[in-house]
C-alpha cells in the first residue's frame, strides 16, 4: 500500500469531489463514523482515503478505477473495503454483515436510505430567473410529452430574438429536474469550442482533475454518451447561433464549430437515456436530415394573451388596449417588456398618448431589440437581406414569382427558394397563401425594422 504524503492526502480530498453535488455527503460521513466507532476501542474518524474511495463508489467508478486515481493496487484496496466501508455501509443501511455481493448496490442502498439529495447539479441554470414567468402552458406541455414521455434525445426551440426560447427552455429545465439525476446548463457563445465544453461535461462526471482535451472529439462523445447512458441528464445548449456562420444561408456552423454537428448528430442516433435541448434563433440546417431518430423542433412564437401580464407588472392604465399592444408587436415579450417601461417612464402609464405619437411605420421599436435584430440582420447573405428589403418596401405579401421579377440583378428560382427557406428558418418571415400560390411577407416587428433600416440607406 503506498503511504501517503501531504501532496497525496491533498489530490485524495479533492478527488471524485462532484459526488458533493448529488449527495448529502457530510451526513453519510457523520453516520458512517457513527458506525465506525462502535466497539471501536478509541475515538476513530472515517480517514481521507475512506472518504475519497465512498466519493469514488458514488460516483459509480469501480474499486479497480479507485485503485487506479489513488494509486493503490486492487488488492489493497479490496482489502480496505472488505474490512472497512463495506462492512459500514451494511450497519448502516440496517443489512446483515458481509452480505453486500456487488459494488453497485452501495450507491442503491445509500440512495433508499435517503443520502441522495433532491437538487440534481445545475450549471448555471440557477442563476436564471423566472420567477415572472407567464403563459406558454401548451409549449411546455408540447415539450414535456416529447422529452418525459416519449424520450426523445434531441429537441430544438427557435424563434426570433427576445420571444423567450431562454426563458422557456428554462422554465422547462426547472420543471421536469425532477425526473432527471442532472440538469446541465451551457450558454454558447461565439468562442465555445465544442471540445472545451464536452470537456467540462466529462468533468463533472470524471473528477475535476480530470482533463479529456487531449481525446479526439468523437473519444470525447463517445465517453459522455456513456455517461449519458448511465445517468439520465438533461442538458441544454441556449443560443446556439452564436456558432453559426453569418453571412451565409441559415443554419450553418462556422468554420471551426462543424464538429457540432455531428456531436449533434450522435446525440440524437445514438442510444442513451438523456436528451440535449437546443435554443437557437436559426434553425441548425444539418439537423432536418437526421434520419433515424428525427429531431423534435418547436418554433417559439407570440406570448399571446399572457402577455398581458407584463402590463399589469408595469401597472399601466388602459387595459382595453393591452391586447392591441399584443398585437402591435407580435407578442414578443422582450419587446413588450421594453415598450411597457417606455409607457410606465414617458407616457405616465398612458398608452394611447404613446400611440399618438405617429412614427413612419406607426409604432416605434425599442433601442435594445433594434440592437439584438441587427445582429442577426448582420448575418443574413446578400441574397437574404436583398429579399428583406424588397418585402419591407412591397409592406403586403409576395409571391415567389413576382420576387424573382422584382430582385435586381435577376437570380435563379432554386436560389431564391433557398433564400426563402434560410429566411424562414430565422424565424424572419412569414408563408401566407395568396390566390393558392405561396406568399411571403416579413414578420411584422422585423417589417418596422427592415422598413426603417431602408429608409436610413436611401
Ligand atoms: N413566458 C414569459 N413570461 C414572462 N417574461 C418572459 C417570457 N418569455 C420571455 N420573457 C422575457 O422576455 C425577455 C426575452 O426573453 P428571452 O431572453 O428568453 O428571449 P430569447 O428568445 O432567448 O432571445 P435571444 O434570441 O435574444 O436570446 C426576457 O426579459 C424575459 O424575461
Ligand atoms: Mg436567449
């Protein structure tokens, strides 16, 4: 058995530490040391090693992976279990001595004997508030049957910026935690190499000594699907177009974010027992061909009569045109919540003072949203923002034909169509129907955008 020293006592402390999220650790200890002590003849504590090797088995490592993290050779440690933590874990969970038959049933039996804590281990999920949340009850219903009841791997919410594909994939993550052993959280943002953020995923079930930055990416899935085989995890991936390419149709990776997609791809193919929930202002393209186990997508759209809750927080006056308002700005609750400060700050509460101040395109549009819109706008390809601002300037609907005469230079049908598509896939126009041909108009909050943005060119 090696002896241990001082730096050794200090990595055998800090090791299998993520057990501290999922188990009433401290408790276990206390009672376990309880048990130790009897017939002990003096005072004795659980030992760091104990400790460290408990950790280890509820974490769900086998004695032979103990053995190897803290640097013992099997037999020492089989020897340390069998006349140590195996024989305490017996007392404790009021079984026989020496009837424990396999390793695994130590974290069963701590489990039913009530060590595991309720709060599965969140990323940042914690830090999001909702506790003014409001409506939305058949999207949450919607999402609840595909990931509880049907199980399925893989989900999409897209929608337009500031409509709540945040807010609500939070929401969810907060009511069904319950029915998962880990919820995890991860923001994307434009630097969020998939490597780095598998590797914090394998971390927490590794052991944060643990580095997997020198696997190769498919190593690196290939080991979370196992553990995501193991355990049943809900993680969630808010704003994904962070990786997405600008300048280009909707949907696809950035040069060196491709390996998302096929981590994507393995998610949803692969068999395992948890599901990865995507937010997204653009609809990855590369997800609508997965075959053998399509993905489940949910495009977010107005907050509806819900929304009238926003006003009331706001306390304005006029209720009779808070569904008017709704309306006015496509029930987008970023907005609305924007515009109901404007209201409540400028306009005493009044909203037909604020109505009565005519703009060019009738109503005005916050700062902040313009901003948000913007930077999609800004990833639009040339062909896409040529269609935005003919059918900002046409106000009605189009139909394709009469686009294509209408786009100088002239462009191909196939590429207009893929235009339209990638448009639609952004949640940035509208398919209507127009003497049974299909016809395309803006989205109206994107149609004052785009309307004041040309004016501004000419
Ligand atoms: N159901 C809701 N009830 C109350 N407020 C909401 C709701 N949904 C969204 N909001 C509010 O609207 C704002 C925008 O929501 P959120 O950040 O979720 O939008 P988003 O779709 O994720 O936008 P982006 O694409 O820019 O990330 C937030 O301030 C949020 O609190
Ligand atoms: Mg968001």
């Amino acid at each position: 058995m090696n002896k241990l020293n001082h730096k050794n006592v200090q990595l055998v402390n800090d090791l299998f530490s993520e057990a501290n999220q999922s188990w009433d650790v401290n408790n276990l200890y206390k009672n376990l040391t309880k048990v130790k002590q009897v017939g002990a003849a003096k005072k004795v504590e659980l030992t760091a090693v104990e400790k460290t090797i408990l950790r280890g088995l509820l974490c769900g490592y086998s004695p032979q992976q103990i053995a190897n993290e803290i640097h013992w050779t099997s037999g020492s440690l089989s020897v340390e279990l069998t006349k140590g933590l195996y024989r305490y874990i017996e007392t404790l969970t009021n079984r026989d001595l020496n009837t424990l038959k396999n390793w695994r049933d130590i974290v069963k039996w701590l489990e039913e004997a009530g060590y595991k804590t309720s709060q599965p281990q969140q990323d940042s999920l914690e830090e999001l508030n909702i506790s003014r949340f409001y409506g939305r009850e058949e999207e949450l219903q919607q999402l609840e049957e595909w990931i509880v009841e049907q199980r399925h791997r893989l989900i999409l919410l897209s929608g337009m910026t500031g409509i709540g594909k945040t807010t609500l994939a939070a929401k969810l993550a907060k009511t069904i935690q319950p029915k998962f052993d880990y919820v995890f959280w991860k923001t994307i943002r434009h630097d969020s190499s998939l490597s780095s953020l598998l590797n914090n995923l394998l971390k927490f079930f590794t052991g944060n000594h643990q580095n997997h930055l020198s696997l190769t990416i498919n190593e690196q899935i290939s080991l979370l699907i196992r553990y995501l085989s193991c355990y049943r995890c809900l993680i969630i991936f808010d704003g994904l177009e962070a990786i997405l390419e600008a300048n280009k149709l909707a949907g696809f990776y950035q040069e060196n974010y491709t390996n998302y997609s096929q981590f994507l791809k393995r998610i949803a193919e692969e068999s395992h027992q948890s599901c990865l929930v995507i937010t997204s202002q653009d609809e990855p393209a590369d997800l609508f061909l997965l075959q053998q186990n399509p993905i489940k997508s949910l495009s977010i759209g107005s907050l509806g009569t819900a929304a009238k809750e926003i006003f009331r927080e706001q306390g304005l006056a006029e209720p009779q045109l808070w569904q008017y308002l709704i309306i006015r700005y496509s029930g987008n609750p970023l907005v609305l919540k924007l515009i109901a400060a404007i209201i409540k700050d400028i306009f005493g509460g009044n909203i037909s003072d604020f109505l009565g101040m005519k703009t060019e395109i009738d109503v005005m549009l916050p700062t902040l949203f313009k901003q948000l819109l913007s930077k999609q706008f800004e990833r639009l390809s040339i062909l896409e923002k040529q269609i935005m601002y003919c059918l900002a300037t046409h106000r009605q609907s189009v139909t394709l034909k009469k686009l294509q005469e209408y786009i100088k230079p002239p462009v191909y049908l196939s590429d207009l169509t893929q235009a339209l598509v990638s448009l639609k896939r952004r949640s940035l126009i509208e398919v209507s129907s127009l003497s049974n041909k299909s016809a395309f108009t803006l989205q109206p909050l994107v149609m004052k955008y785009v309307y004041r943005e040309s004016q501004q060119l000419m």
